[in-house]
C-alpha cells in the first residue's frame, strides 16, 4: 500500500496491523494480508465506509404564515451512507403523515433524503416548534436536528364575560371582553342593539371592560363586543336581562302576616287545631325568601285550616241551639190541661203543697 494516510503499527510473525486516518469513501474495500511462507498463506478483511449525514436543513417556510394557508416544509439532508432516516416533530410531538424520498448521489455511493410536511396553518400552531430529526447509524445516538417556529396570523377570537349571572333591578354589573389575535387586536367597539351606548354616566367603557352602574329595565339588550387587527374582524353578543327584585320582597312581608292571622284565630280552638297553626308559623322563613313566587302549598293549607275552623264553630253552636230548644212546665202545670176550671186543676195537680218538698226540677 503506498499511501501516506496509511501507517504499519504493528509488524511480527504472528500479527501484522495498519492504520487508516483521514478515512473517505474511496477507502473502502477488500483488504488482503499475506505470509510469504511456503506455501503462501493469505486473509482477507472488506472495509466498510459510512457516509456521514450532512445536517439538515428546512425549506419552505415564509414568516409570517396566514391562518388557512398551505405550507410545505421540506427537510434535506446529503452525503449519508447507508440512507439516513428523517422524522419530524411539532413540539417534541412526531408528525406522522409526511412523504418521504431517497435519491442516489452522482458518486454512486452516498445518498440525499428528504422529508415534506404538508399542512394548513391553524392558530393553535402559532409559536409551536417544527423540528427535524435525521438519525444515522454513523452519529453515535446523537441525531442532527434542524428547528422552525411557526408564526401564525389570525383574526381576532372574542369572548364576553360577565360579572353577574342574575342582574337585578339596582345592581351593577362588568362586562369584559376578551379578544385575542395576531396581530394584536386594537381597542375593543362597545355597541347597543346595533348602536351607541345611550347612557354614557351610568355605562363607562375603560378599555375592553364595559361597567353599567344601577341598572333598571330600560338597559335590557344586546351588547356587541367588536375586535379588529389588520387581518380582519370578529366580534360577539352578550344578551341582557335585567331581573324583578319585588318577588322576593313579597313573600317575606304577606306569607307573614298570613300566618299570624291563622294563629289569632285559633287561639280558642282545640289542641289539635292549635298544633296546626303552630306548625305553620314556625315555618322555616329563611326557606321562605330564597323562592321567587308565593308558595301555593302553604297558602292553602292556611285556608284549609281557616275553613277547618269554620265548619267547627258551626257544628259546635249548632249542638249547643238543638240541646237547647223545647218547651218546659213546671210541676205546678201538670194535670191543668183536662180540668175543666181553675180550682179543680190546682186540687188535681200533683204538685200540690204535700209534697212539694220532695219535687224539685232540673234543668238539662
């Protein structure tokens, strides 16, 4: 061998060893050792060359991107020996649908592989990391990677939030809304069932929040929250419903005022009726305010208990008038009906002076 890239490091009968630096393709090949002895006797070992991959490099990409456009990205990489492999990566996730092609260098010995992601700009990929791995049996386990962060521009996304899920009548309530776009979006249009804002003192916009102080029934409708950049515009409704507060007012001063009556009346009951009236005046008040009509239940058994009351007054005075009611004679008067004069009626009367001592009249 007659190359200065090649050394003899070890010569002897039993071992004879060279060195290669500087190793290229060219290099590779069947090498032979002979011992001259008789008869001559000979090895062969074949050298094999891998070609290290060149790092890769991304084409393709154009900054800024628009949401809803087309992008290819294609990773190259040359010189490998076996081919190398390329996968990609979407922030340290692999991209699985991606074509890949292999083509033989002019050397007939090394190889140039490529990879093309293909997809459609989206936001959610707005600052996500494209990466592109080549793997080699030649790099040791330490791949060569070539990176792109995306950027993507979109129309702004609007969303209103509200600081109050019931307005009522008198209340206050904060209307914010959030927009977010690349392009920063500008500052936020606040309108009113298509038009300005009718009562500027009570309805003040700072900046994207819209604050609308004691609120009353003229304020109900729809508010239009509108973002724009300049890629273009979007915008979002927030309907309001300003709410009655007097429902709740009602049942804490009339179901009172009802139960005391019932009580009142049933003073003079009996024991049973009392315990009912009791019942119902300890009712729990605080279960009482939390609802937002009158309570029909309780209504009516107040009325039953009034007409419970009634029908037993009648029964009771009605007892008392039929127990009562008939004629009554004193003993004086028995026997006065078949006398035929008034002497002859006090001498048959049996009630007579005699025994007058043992009559006596009861009254039932």
């Amino acid at each position: 061998l007659r190359d200065n890239r090649i050394e003899l490091v070890r010569a002897s009968w039993h071992e004879l060893s060279i060195s290669v630096s500087d190793v290229s393709l060219s290099d590779e090949g069947q090498y032979t050792c002979s011992l001259f002895t008789m008869p001559v006797k000979t090895s062969k070992a074949f050298l094999t060359v891998l070609g290290v991959p060149e790092k890769p490099q991304i084409t393709g990409f154009t900054s800024p991107v628009m949401e809803g456009e087309r992008m290819q990205l294609t990773c190259k990489t040359s010189g490998s020996k076996p081919a190398a492999d390329i996968r990609w990566f979407k922030n340290d996730r692999e991209v699985k649908d991606v074509k890949y092609l292999k083509e033989e260098d002019a050397n007939r010995k090394t190889f140039t592989v490529s990879s093309t992601l293909d997809f459609l700009a989206d936001r959610s990929d707005d600052g996500a990391v494209l990466s592109c791995r080549v793997d080699h049996e030649s790099l040791n386990s330490t791949p060569q990677i070539a990176m792109q962060v995306l950027e993507i521009h979109y129309t702004p996304l609007v969303k209103i939030i509200s600081s109050n899920s019931w307005p009522e009548e008198g209340q206050s309530i904060i209307l914010t809304c959030e927009s977010k776009g690349k392009p920063v979006p500008e500052p936020v249009l606040w309108t009113k069932d298509g038009g300005e804002l009718p009562d500027p003192e009570r309805m003040v916009v700072n900046g994207r929040v819209l604050s609308i102080s004691f609120l009353n029934k003229t304020d109900n409708g729809t508010y239009r929250c509108e973002a724009k950049n300049p890629i273009g515009r979007n915008s979002t409704e927030y309907v309001l419903i300003v709410h009655d507060v007097f429902n709740t007012l009602l049942l804490t001063t009339v179901i009172p005022s009802l139960t005391t009556a019932t009580v009142t009346t049933t003073v003079a009951l009996t024991s049973s009726t009392t315990t009912s009236a009791t019942a119902i005046s300890t009712r729990d008040p605080n279960a009482l305010a939390g609802q937002t009509g009158p309570d029909h239940a309780l209504i009516g058994g107040i009325v039953a208990v009034v007409v419970f009351v009634t029908l037993c007054s009648i029964i009771l005075l009605g007892r008392y008038l039929a127990r009562h009611k008939g004629t009554y004679l004193t003993n004086e008067a028995k026997g006065a009906e078949d006398a035929p004069d008034a002497d002859t009626a006090i001498i048959n009367a049996e009630g007579s002076q005699v025994n007058a001592e043992e009559k006596k009249e009861y009254f039932i």
